[in-house]
C-alpha cells in the first residue's frame, strides 16, 4: 500500500502540474505520453477512483480562483438592475452593450473550459476506460464539462442578497440578458447574432445532472421555457398594440414576417429544437387570439378584402388561419356569410333595377328582334322582355360572383377542399332561396344557346354553358328546371333557332350530371326532330312522284311531335289529346287538302296512329303581292310590290282570309276568330304582328291603337311598303318569357302534381325491395332517392304514405304503426 500510496503522488503532481499549464494555454510543451503513462500506473494501481476525485476537486478550485473571478466582474450591480429588476434610465445601446459584455465573458470561460476538459480527458483516457466504464460513472469528460454549470451558470452572487434582497444565480442573469438582447432585435435594433447562438449552443452542450439524457438539456429544460413564457408576453403586447393602431392588412403582413424572423432566429440565434414552438406561441398570440377583430375590422376586414379582391392579403390570411386551426372555421364561416350577402344583393339588385330601357324589338321574341335589330327604331322593353332580361342579369351576377369566388380559392385558398365545400354550399343556400331561380337558369341558357342573340363565339358560348351546368348542380328543384328547359328547348328546336349540335352537346352535359331519367324527354324531342327531317323529305319525294300540281304549290315541312315527350304549352296549351282536338282552327281549304294529303302519305305505313295538327307552335313563309296604288305616278306606290313574309301558322290562317275580300271591306275581330276558330289570345297576338309592328304592317286596323281589342276592325293595307323583300312578322310568344305569377302558379300546381307521382313511385319501388320497412327509414329513403332531382317535404311524403295506404299498396303492422308491409 505505501509503494502504491508513493507512487500515486508523483504521478499526480505530473498531471496537475499538466492540468494547470492546459488551462494556461501553455500546453505546447507537455507530453502526451508521459501523462497518458502517469494516468495509466495510478489507475493500474486500484488508484482510479482517487484520481477521479482529484481531478474534480482541481477544476472547482480552478473555477473558484480564476473563472468565477472574472466572471463576478462582469456582473455590475447596473446589469442586474437592467436584466432582472428591469430598472428604467439606461439607453438601449447601453443595456445591449453591457448585456453582451457579460455574455462575451461566459463565452469565453466556457470555451475555454470545454477545450482543456477535452485535451485533459485524452491524457486521461485510460481512466475512462478501465475506471469509470466498470463503476458506471459519467466519463471524466462528463464529469467536469457540468463542473461549469454547477460552479459558474449555477453560482448564488453573495452581492445580490445584500444589494437586492435577494439571491440571484449566474444562470439566471444570462437568460435575462439573453432574452432582453433578442427583444432587442424583435423591435429592430441589431444584437451579435453570433454570440447568442454560442451561448444557446453551450445550453444545449450543458444538462441538469452528469447522467447527460438527452431531454435533459439546460437549454430545454431552463432557457426555453423562459424563452417561450417571455416570448408570449412580447407577442401579447405586440397584438394589442396592432389591434389600436394598425389595420387588417398590416396586421397580416407583421404576424407572417414574425413567423418567417422566428424560423430564422431558432437557426441563426436560438435552437432549431426550439422552432415549432415559439411558431406555436406566435400563432397563439398573434393570429389567433384577435383573429375576430381583425377579421371585422371596419374598412379593412375580411369581407373588405373579398369584395376588392386583395388576393395578396388573402394568400397571407388563409396561410395563417391554416397554422392555427386546419378546420377554417374562422375564415369558413365569414366566406359564407359573405357569399350569403351578395348573393341576396343580387336579387335585391334585381328589383332595384330599371329594364325598361330602349331596346330594338319592342317587345318582340329576342330571336326575331336579333333579325331586325338594324332595322327598327328602339324602343323600351315590354314587360315580359324586361322579365327576361333580369333573369339573364341575375344569371350572370351569380356567375360573376361564382367567377369571384373560384378565382379566390384557386389563387388564395389552394384550393382548399373544405373552403370549395363551404363556398358550395353557401352557393346553393342562396340560389335555392331565390324561387326563380331554376326559371333564370332555363331563360339563361336559352339566350345564349338561340342563333345571333349574343355576339359570343361557339367557345364563349361553351366556357358560359359549362358555368350554367355548375349552377344546375346547384338547383334542389331539378324538376322545375327540367320543366322550363323543356318549354324553351321546344321553342328553339321548332323554330330552328340554335345549333342543333350546341344542343346535343348541353344535354349531354346535363346527361352526365343528372342521369338519364333527366334527360330522356329532351334527347326525345332531338329524335323526334330528326325523324320529322327525314319524313319531311320523304314526302316531298312522294308528291313529286305523285305530280299533283295544286299540292306542289305549297312546300310542307311537318315536325311530328310525340304528346308526352313534348311540353303542354307547345302542343296546343292543352295536357291530353282530347282537348287539343276540342280547340282545333279552321285551315283554308287549300291547306286542308295539303293535311289530308300528309294524313294518308303518313298512315300508309303506321297504321293506327292519330295526328292532331298544332296551329299555334308552327310558321309559315308567304309570299305577298301589294298591287300598284291609283294616283301614285312615282315612288314605290306606283307599282306592284311583292314580298316574302314569315308569320307563325295563325298569321297565315288570317291573312288568307284578305285573299278573297274586296277592295275597301274589312272583318272585325269577332267576325276573324269565328272564321278561323283561333284562341281568343292566340289572335290578339298575332293580328298585333300583323297590323301594329311597323315593319310588317299588312294589315290596317280602326281604330289605330297599340293594343288589338275585340271591337276593332281589319283591312288590307294596299299601301304597304318595305325596303326588305323577305320580312319576318315579330309574333310575340310567351314560352321564352318569364312567368307571371299567375303562370307561376300554375307551372307550380303542376309540378307538385308531377312530383306526388314520383314520390309515389319512389315508396312502391323502395317497399317491393324491402317488403317491410320503418316510417323513418322509408322517409329518409325518398328523399335520398329524389335528391337529384328535388328535395321534397316530410309532410308531402307522409301525405303519399297515407294516400298509398288507403290504396292498398301499403299497410301498417300490426302492433307497430310505423311500420309498413309491401302488399304485392
């Protein structure tokens, strides 16, 4: 024991006479193999332990006489009343100066320290090796590197307690300097960026026990939580300041520029262990806690931005509601309340808003106006016309502000999907309040598919068609749009005024959105078309071959429609085949034997069939001869003018009673519907085409009114002029126009007659698969089965329920009333 006990000093005295040249910097002459050797015998001799020991005591009275010293120094009474009492009357540069002063020194001492812990622990390698791995003691290394924390960063300053009554540590004044230095730079000043980070850096080199585990760290478990706590603070401050004196916007650019300084700082000053919670403390203090506010703030709001389009504060806006709460519910509920707002300003709008301004047409079917728009004189809308140029209005406002919104979400929400559900559903809220709107819709399409009433090429009109398809997928009341395009399709498709391709192509759109039970009445009448093409021609072979004379005066082209694919209103206004035949008119003789003659061509082969001729859905072109006028020498007058005239087939029925009146006679109204047995309305309409609008004048009435009555009187006018040879009547027809509310309610009365039967067939279908099936169920069945098509009403449904009960299609259970049996 004494050899050993000898021989353990020498070899101390060696290595701590190496030890102090070390942190002497004085290092340059010593031997590494001499030392390892002198670590090696102590430890060879069981002496292990005892070197470990003196090696710790060293460095602690090394840091009592010669770090703690300086350090102490550095630390003025001025520095703890600026960093921990926060005393005011130091200037800013002051306070960064001596706050920098401070940490310089710690920097030092630090570096300092880990670059002698590191050279003394290679000369001790040994000891690690054969002493503390076998006693499972933290490494020499370890083991001194805390010796800083424990003697310097955790060190009481004895001057404090009698300065300022209380006891204050090394560490706690570093982290006051520290965060006052980054506050510093949070308000604009420049701070050693670099200094900063070697102290966070030596934080995180530094844990609370000598075990070194890993969450353990002085940085995560003392700096950070202070760092955060003191950041929140700031932040608070900060977002109550901007609340006061700054608007939305600003207020968006700051809190995106503080998020992008926090990511730099934790790389550049602080610690990326750091960065996704002070992110967090941002967004909670900054974005989030007067997100409201700033969402209402008056003139610079949200509902400010969406309705000037401020796609850059927008983008900011949606990226920083997106860190603090990825539902939106914040910015997804003002988006739809907004869209709400000006989609029933749209309809306020449309009230306010005078359309009786001057347009050429006076009044006429916007098709035949198209035609003479160069040659007539304005003249203010009638007011079907103006109806139908506020259904256009409001089709094109909600698709402007439909456009609106889709360039929002693409441009600023990244098309967010819950964003496109909210904005969907605030679209289809507004529009289904709107009781018109499958109407518009329907009047919408109809003006943009008709032949020269926009000036839109075939791609405009598309882009506008695949716009009116997206406000179809918004309808709830796909019955009543089904029902308004089926009237003013029949219009377009009988008058040949749209390109039937155009046509195809829109219903295949609508075929593909809403299946083909939609679209089967439609793609009806396109077949019916077709086929009354091809008969058409195959009769005016047959006449030809037939060489009758009188009948080849007159080309026929027959459209032969099928009663139920067709709307009531084009077949004679008239819902069954046996009061269409009730209110049949009188053709002239030589247009009855022109029927007749298409009667038997047509039955030859289909035997059976019935044909009920519609007067008031056809035209017919004429040609006219006015003869010369007595007296007249000069002028158009002073001889014999003739003229191409298209009127509708009731035009043609009255002007060929002129034919055989004399010169100077007249028929009366009364004398005119008897004659021809057209509908009172049908005739009032058509003898105003042909005696009131100016360019087809052929016929003079007494007395000369802009309105026909049943008292009035009708001649020739003999002395009709026109500069166009082929004139076109402007007979006005209400199946393109927007209904009255008389008319309304009748489309409604009939629709909900049509819808009873369907939800009568959805519960039979429903009830022969299930046979046995609960009111609840069967309810929410219907209306799940109907959605494509209309939403219909509890009450409506258990009204069928009933009606099919006391029918014997369905029957209650026995002991359970709301249950119902399927009866075959």
């Amino acid at each position: 024991m004494h050899k050993e006990a000898s021989e353990f000093e020498p070899c101390w005295d060696i290595l701590r006479s190496a030890m102090t040249d070390i942190h002497k910097k004085n290092a340059g002459s010593l031997s590494f193999e001499q030392l390892y050797r002198a670590s090696y015998k102590i430890v060879l001799r069981k002496k292990g332990g005892d070197l470990y020991e003196r090696v710790k005591v060293f460095e602690e009275e090394w840091f009592r006489d010669h770090i703690m010293p300086r350090i102490s120094e550095l630390i003025t009474n001025n520095l703890i009343n600026v960093a921990l009492i926060q005393a005011p009357g130091t200037s800013l540069h002051e306070r960064r100066q001596m706050g920098e002063k401070f940490l310089r020194g710690v920097r030092d001492a630090w570096k300092d320290h880990n670059m002698s812990m590191n050279m003394i622990a290679d000369i001790l390698m040994y000891l690690d090796r054969a002493y503390t791995v076998e006693t499972k003691q933290p490494s020499i290394f370890a083991a001194t590197i805390s010796l800083f924390r424990n003697h310097i960063l955790r060190n009481t300053l004895s001057s404090s307690q009698e300065q300022f009554n209380h006891d204050f540590i090394v560490f706690d004044i570093l982290n006051a300097v520290v965060l006052d230095l980054i506050n510093m730079e949070r308000d604009g000043d420049i701070i050693d960026r670099n200094l900063l980070k070697q102290i966070t850096s030596m934080l995180e080199d530094l844990y609370e026990t000598d075990d070194e585990i890993g969450d353990q760290r002085l940085y995560l478990r003392v700096f950070e939580p202070r760092y955060l706590q003191a950041s929140r603070a700031f932040y608070r401050q900060e977002c109550e300041k901007l609340v006061r004196e700054s608007d939305a916007g600003s207020w968006l650019r700051h809190c995106r520029r503080r998020l992008n300084e926090e990511k730099d700082r934790c790389g550049t000053t602080v610690s990326l262990l750091t960065s996704e919670k002070i992110a967090k403390v941002v967004e909670s203090e900054l974005v989030m806690a007067k997100l409201a506010e700033f969402l209402a703030m008056e003139g610079s709001g949200l509902k400010v931005m969406i309705d000037n389009d401020r796609v850059e504060d927008l983008s900011i806006l949606y990226e920083l509601i997106a860190r603090v709460d990825p539902s939106m519910t914040p910015l997804k509920g003002t988006l739809q309340s907004r869209i709400m707002e000006l989609g029933l300003e749209i309809e306020k709008n449309l009230k306010n808003t005078d359309f009786s301004a001057p347009s050429n047409g006076g009044g006429a079917d916007g098709e035949e106006a198209a035609e003479t728009a160069e040659k007539s004189k304005a003249q203010p809308l009638t007011a079907a016309a103006q109806q139908t140029a506020a259904a256009i209005k409001w089709v094109d406002d909600v698709l402007f502000l439909k456009d609106k919104f889709d360039n929002l979400w693409t441009n600023c929400f990244r098309e967010d999907l819950i964003l496109q559900s909210a904005i969907t559903k605030s679209f289809s809220d507004f529009i289904n309040m709107f009781n018109r709107s499958s109407e518009y819709v329907s009047l919408f399409i109809d003006d943009n598919l008709k032949r020269g009433a926009k000036a839109k090429t075939d791609a405009e009109v598309d882009v506008v068609l695949d716009k009116a398809i997206v406000l179809l997928r918004y309808l709830t009341d796909r019955d009543m749009f089904e029902r308004y395009y089926q009237k003013h399709l029949a219009k377009r498709l009988l008058r040949n005024g749209s390109d039937i391709d155009t046509e195809k192509d829109m219903v295949s759109r609508m075929k593909s959105e809403m299946g083909n039970a939609f679209t089967s009445k439609f793609e009806g009448m396109f077949k019916d078309m077709e086929l009354s093409r091809d008969l058409s021609e195959n009769y005016r072979d047959h006449i030809r071959q037939l060489g009758d004379v009188d009948t080849q005066k007159i080309d026929l082209g027959v459209h032969v429609l099928t009663l139920t694919t067709w709307p009531p209103e084009v077949m004679g206004r008239s819902t069954t085949q046996e009061d269409a035949s009730k209110g049949q008119c009188n053709y002239p003789p030589n247009i009855k034997r022109l029927q007749d003659s298409f009667f038997k061509f047509y039955l030859k082969d289909r035997s059976g069939r019935v044909l009920t001729w519609v007067g008031s859905a056809g035209t017919a072109d004429i040609r006219c001869t006015f003869p010369k006028v007595p007296g007249k020498e000069t002028g158009p007058l002073s001889k014999e003018r003739r003229y191409e005239l298209n009127v509708s087939t009731y035009g043609m029925i009255i002007l060929q009673l002129f034919n055989d009146l004399a010169e100077g006679e007249s028929l009366s109204f009364e004398e005119i519907q008897a004659k021809t047995n057209i509908p009172p309305q049908d005739l009032q309409r058509n003898l105003a085409s042909l005696s009131i609008a100016p360019k087809a004048r052929v016929l003079l009435k007494e007395p000369a009114s802009k309105s026909v009555k049943p008292s009035d009187r009708f001649s020739f006018n003999s002395g009709f002029v026109s500069k166009s040879i082929k004139i076109k009547a402007p007979t006005i027809t209400s199946i393109s126009k927007v209904e009255g509310d008389e008319e309304r309610r009748e489309t409604e009365k009939k629709n909900d007659q049509t819808r009873s039967h369907t939800i009568d067939a959805a519960i039979v279908r429903i009830m022969k698969a299930r046979k046995q099936f609960g009111h609840t169920q069967l309810t929410t069945e219907v209306i799940t089965q109907l959605a494509n098509r209309f939403k219909p009403e509890i009450s409506l449904i258990k009204k069928r329920i009933e009606d099919l009960l006391g029918r014997d299609y369905l029957e209650r259970v026995e002991g359970e009333p709301n249950v119902y049996r399927y009866l075959a």
